[in-house]
C-alpha cells in the first residue's frame, strides 16, 4: 500500500480545492465500481449496488493548509490557517501552492517566544518585491505542507496529509478486494471540506440517505513521551471509535465492528477521542438518524507534517472493513 499512500498524500489538496486528489482517486478506482458521480461541492462518490440496507463509507480529501491574507510591499506574505493549525509549530516550515511555488514560514522579532500567533508569522517566498510576489501568488491562495512520503524502517511510514489520505487508501483498497456481489449497497463516500467542519459529509448523506454511515479518518494517540493520557497506540491495530467530539457512536454499529474483528482474529482498539471530530459527526445527525460508527487509524503527530502510521494498522483496517461490508446488516425498521 506504500505506493498508494505517497501518490495519495504528495497530491495538493487543502479544504475547498481537493479536485487533484479527485481526479487521482477515480483514476484508481477505474472499473470497479457501478457508479462514480460528484456533487456540487466537489464530493465524489463511488457506489456499489446491492439489496437494502445501504451504507455509507466516508474518508475526507482535503488537507489543512494555509491562506493568504495579504502581500507586503516587500514581497512577505501573511497567512492564516485554513483548517485545525497552529502558529506556534509553523516557524522553518515549508508550503507549496498548488502552482508549485514554495516558500518558508518565519516570524517576527518577538521579545518571547510565547508571542506567536498568526499575527507575527509570514510566508517568504524568495521575492523581491510585492509586484514579482504577486506574479505568482494571489490573495486566497491557498498552500500546504511541503514534504513528501517515506517509508520508515519496520513499517511505519512518515507524510504530510495522513489525515486524511490514509483513509482514503483504506476504502480503495477494499474496493479491490469486494466481491462481485455485496448482501448490501454501499456508498464509498471521498468528501471535501471535513477540516472545516463536516462540510463535503453533510450534504453528502443528505443526498445519498444511508440507512448506516461509517468514517474511516485517524485518530491521535497515548504512546508518546508524555502525551495526553489516551488508549489507543501505534501498530496495535485500528481503532473502534466510541466517541469524539462530533459524536457518540450508535452502539449497534460499535458492536458490529467489535464482533467483525474478535470473529476474524482482527487486531482492535476502543478509541475515546477527546479532540476532534470525523464525518461520522455529519453522518449521523442527516436527516432522520443516521446511526454510525468510525473506523480509525492510530496516527502520531496529527496535523503535522510529520505524520507518522503504521503499516499493520492500515493492513488491519482494511481487513476488518471489507468483513463488515460483507456481513449482512440489519434492515432498519421504521415506526410512525
Ligand atoms: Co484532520
Ligand atoms: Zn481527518
């Protein structure tokens, strides 16, 4: 999966301009899917058909990144972040535009360090002037990270965009591995616009109306010097979410995943997420209910551009998805 990985998180693609992660992600998907339509937004379904019920699969496309808010008349660019981004970690950090200009993040003379915020920071991008800067970039331009995909020693391997691109594998390479005939129709869902918000995913399940919805996104860990005291680690499996900030996960699509994994010897995590959120936050609240669950992938340094997951758990992700996609779930009854 290596391979699919680097294409997928060295694609441009921040909040509201996923189109070359699109583009990339119906390329792979070429034959094996009944039905691939886009919406107004930029979402990208790819369905396949069966009996009821259905459901719903989602990973986000877009990345966070950086837009510009003015231009200096010495070519310095001011920024702000476009997705859940902090100052304090951007100084030496590089951003390329979708045009392939790069450029540099450094701050201001400060008397503390503990002064930086959004307002002492600019993006330097080699010109002169602010007429040879504007040659190249504009005002709402929007840039991310610079930094490309490696592989580490044992396994893991280290990107920027991990969030969400990884799940965007995930759902792919279960698409590969389906059977011809599914006992239910299900929706693989690539939605824009999650880091601000939900947003591709809220309309996405309005459109579609799962009868289930199902996010596949990472999730921070505990297994770090001093972190935040938290369960999940790296390589120990995918993580059954219970809960984050956008939602409480319907305990019918939790025990549906937790028995797919014991039944199938499939490596599993509880995952409580006190931060953050996935489209599952969207999924769930559409229209009548939509009860939902998410499947996560343990990641290290989220929101970085160094992030870092593990093999196995992605190898153990899909596993365990295409075992619930190819289980029957309950039809849904509905009382009024
Ligand atoms: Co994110
Ligand atoms: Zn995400």
């Amino acid at each position: 999966m290596d391979n699919l990985i680097k294409a997928l998180t060295e694609t441009f693609g921040p909040s509201g301009e996923e189109d070359e992660v699109r583009t990339l992600i119906k390329s792979l998907a070429k034959g094996k899917i009944d039905r691939v339509y886009e919406d107004a937004l930029g979402n990208l379904y790819l369905e396949r058909e069966g009996p009821a019920p259905k459901i719903m699969v989602s990973a986000h496309m877009d990345e966070i990144g950086v837009i510009i808010t003015h231009i200096d008349d010495n070519g310095f660019i001011r920024i702000a972040p476009v997705g859940g981004m902090s100052a304090q970690a951007l100084p030496g950090k590089r951003f390329r535009f979708r045009s392939g200009t790069i450029g540099t993040v450094y701050h201001e003379k400060l008397k503390n360090i503990k002064e930086l915020d959004w307002t002492k920071i600019y993006l330097d991008i080699g010109q002169p002037d602010r007429k040879a800067a504007m040659k190249l970039v504009n005002i709402g331009d929007l840039a991310c990270y610079d930094q490309s995909f490696r592989a580490m020693e044992g396994g893991r391997c280290i990107s920027k965009a991990m969030d969400d691109r990884v799940g965007c594998a995930v759902m792919l390479e279960t698409i590969n591995r389906l059977p011809r005939e599914l006992p239910q129709a299900v929706c693989f869902l690539f939605s824009v616009q999650e880091e601000v918000g939900l947003r591709g995913a809220t309309t996405a399940a309005y459109r579609y109306e799962p009868d289930y919805g199902i996010a596949v996104d990472v999730t921070l860990v505990g297994d770090t010097p001093k972190a935040h005291t938290m369960e999940v680690s790296l390589g120990k499996g995918p993580a059954i979410k219970v809960k984050d900030r956008s939602v409480l996960c319907h305990p019918l699509v939790r025990k549906l995943m937790v028995d797919a994994a014991a039944k199938n010897n499939i490596p599993y995590q509880l995952e409580v997420l006190e931060r953050g959120g996935t489209d599952a936050g969207a999924i769930h609240i559409s229209r009548e209910g939509v009860p939902s669950g998410a499947i996560s992938i343990p990641c290290r340094y989220v929101h970085s551009p160094s992030e870092v997951v593990d093999s196995a758990d992605l190898e153990n992700a899909v596993l365990l998805l295409e075992k619930l996609l190819t289980q029957n779930w309950p039809k849904q009854e509905r009382s009024y």
